[in-house]
C-alpha cells in the first residue's frame, strides 16, 4: 500500500514540469498566434527598425554618402597617377599615353553620369491640377499618381517610374535619372577592371616582389643623399659614406600599404557594384524597375494559382526595352552613350505604351 502511494507521487511529480511545459506552450501560442505568420512576414517584423532608421536618418547622412563616394574615388585616382603613371611610362611612353586616353575617358564618364544622377530629378507628377493619366490617389501623399508612379518615403514625394532611393546619391532613382544611375555603375565597374588589369604587375611586385617602389619610384641621386651621414674607411684609405636606409624603408612600406588598400577598395567595389550592376541589366531587359520587379513577381505567381500566364504589360523586348531606356531614339545612336550625352528618356513619364496597346493597334490594322 505505501508502496503504491509514492509510486503515485513519483508519477505527478515527473508529469508535473511536462504540464507546465504544456500549458505554458499553449498559452504562447494562444497568445501570439497569427493566421498569416510566414518567414517573410517574420522577417519584416525583424527588420522594422532598421526600416524606421533608413527612413529617419537617410536623408540627413544623404550628403556624407555623397562626400564619401567624392573622397573615395579621388584617393584611389590620385594614387593611380601617383604609382601607376611613373610605373607604366618607365615599362612603355607609348602604352602609357594609350592607357591614358582610355584611362581618362573612363573618368570624365563615370565623373558625369555621378554628377548628373545626384543632380537630376527623377521626375514627379505634377502639383496643384488635374492628371488625366492618373490611375489612382497615393495614400501617402493623397495626390494623383500616374502609372509606375510610387512614394518615396524619405524624400515624401511620388516619383516617376521609380526604382529605388539611393543613399550614395542622395536622390531618388526614377524616369529622368536611371540611365545616368546606371551608366555610372557600368563605367565604374569597367573603371576598376581597367585598375585591376593594368595595375596587376605593380601590384604583384610590390606585395609578392621585389618592390617596385625601389625601381621605378626613388631614383635619386645617390650623392645628395648621403651627405652629412657617417664614414666608413675602405681598403683603399678611401672614406665611404655609410647610407641612412629608414627613410627608404618606411616609405617603401607606405607605398606596399597604399597598394594593398586600393586594391582591396577596388577589388570590393568592382564585385559589389558589378553584382548590382548585373541584376538592373536584367530587369531593365525585362523592361521593369527594382519595385515592379517585385510587384510582377507577385503577379506571376498570383495568375499561377488560377492557371494563368502573367505578362508584364511594359516588356516590349530585349532590344526595344534597352533603347527605351538609354534613349536610344529619335535618330540618337552610341556616340550618345559612350559620350557624355545629357538626352531625355522617351515620354514625360506619366503615361506609359504597353504591349496590349500595341496587340490592339495591330489587330484594327489587320481589320482594316
């Protein structure tokens, strides 16, 4: 009998801390459970306040970004002449003088299209009157919004075609400013391949090597150097000035340092912007932005579910959306692009040709 008796209080109190385990599960669940809790309504959670932060705090550190992009890429320029030029003209003038013109070429591209991008509007519908190709009424700003028109919430305004709002140019990317948004980061990508390719033998001697800041840099005159340092006496009676190797030695290693830092700030800018620079050339062939990239993404899969083919209604091709978006009309050809060129985007930006328009008009032709 006794026996039974704690074999029966054993048996309560190892159920015991699984119940409260039970019960307390229960009541979490019960408390926070939500019928359209996904990973990604999970991760908006999390994310809120780096969301609130971007909002509040970007426009204000907009400037420095800018200032930052400025000073970085004077510094890596200014080192490129520095090393690079006494480098190459001591190997070859005329390759040098050939590397000079792409080498500048690149520069005055990538300088215009940075400056352009931070200085050009991007485009917003118009204030105080009608817009009759108004699709609907922005919450945020209550006024009309035409079509691919969306709110910027750190610039609080509606933009034109817009992509996204870019910290480094403190100016939202839309329908005026994309190409030039663009246009830099191919130049850039192309300018840090071109400093990578061209800069890899001095890179290589200087960390791996011999140091080719001791060939090609300090060739001076032995003799100024080494007056007032100490003697030494040679076999000969003759007295040797003994030379002071410090200086040499803690510049040289300045030199190998400031190699070492620009090819990693190149070799990090050439593989992030180059990424970023890859995915905008695939929806600009789609002829979407960043936002209907996903907004058509959504679609697509919506139109899935009722077995339907989703078809984005501003694709008119791979080679009509890229002249569409570099401009490439009107008789404007390469020299367009390849050239500094401050020409317009095709349209005002509040009405839009889409490919059903296209299909119809073709159809009436057909009818006729």
């Amino acid at each position: 009998m006794l026996l039974n008796f704690f074999k029966i209080i054993r048996v309560k109190i190892c159920r015991t801390p699984r119940r409260w385990y039970s019960n307390m599960k229960l009541t979490f669940h019960s408390l926070t459970h939500n019928h359209f809790m996904d990973q990604g309504y999970v991760a908006d959670t999390l994310m809120e306040p780096l969301f609130w932060f971007v909002e509040n705090f970007t426009k204000v550190l907009g400037p420095f970004f800018v200032l930052a992009v400025c000073a970085l890429t004077s510094f890596v320029v200014g080192v490129t002449y520095y090393l690079g030029l006494p480098y190459w003209w001591s190997a070859s003038p005329a390759a040098t003088v050939g590397l000079l013109i792409l080498g500048h070429w690149l520069l005055i591209n990538v300088v215009f299209n940075f400056y352009m991008a931070c200085v050009t509007s991007p485009g917003h519908p118009p204030q105080g009157q009608l817009i009759p190709e108004a699709v609907s009424i922005c919450k945020k700003c209550i006024s009309p919004k035409p079509p691919r028109t969306h709110h910027c919430s750190i610039c609080d305004r509606c933009v034109l075609k817009m992509d996204h709002h870019c910290p480094w140019l403190n100016n939202c990317v839309g329908h005026f400013n994309h190409r030039y948004f663009f246009m830099y980061m191919v130049y850039v990508v192309t300018g840090c391949l071109y400093i990578m390719v061209f800069g890899f033998s001095l890179a290589w001697d200087e960390v791996f090597g011999d140091g080719a800041y001791l060939q090609y840099v300090h060739e001076v005159d032995e003799e100024e150097v080494l007056i007032g340092h100490p003697r030494e006496r040679m076999q000969n009676g003759s007295f040797h000035p003994i030379p002071d190797l410090e200086p040499v030695i803690k510049t040289h290693a300045t030199y190998r340092s400031t190699v070492i830092f620009v090819g990693l700030v190149v070799g990090g800018v050439f593989v992030a912007l180059g990424t970023l620079a890859y995915w905008h050339a695939k929806i600009i062939s789609k002829g979407e932005t960043s936002i209907e990239y996903y907004i058509n993404k959504s679609e697509t899969k919506r139109y899935a579910e009722n077995g339907l083919i989703y078809q984005n209604p501003y694709d008119f091709g791979l080679l009509a959306n890229w002249k569409l978006f570099l401009g490439l009309t009107d008789g404007r050809g390469w020299r367009h692009i390849l050239l500094p060129s401050r020409h317009l985007p095709k349209g005002t930006g509040l009405s839009w040709e889409t490919t059903t328009f296209e299909i119809l008009q073709s159809d009436t032709a057909k009818e006729k």
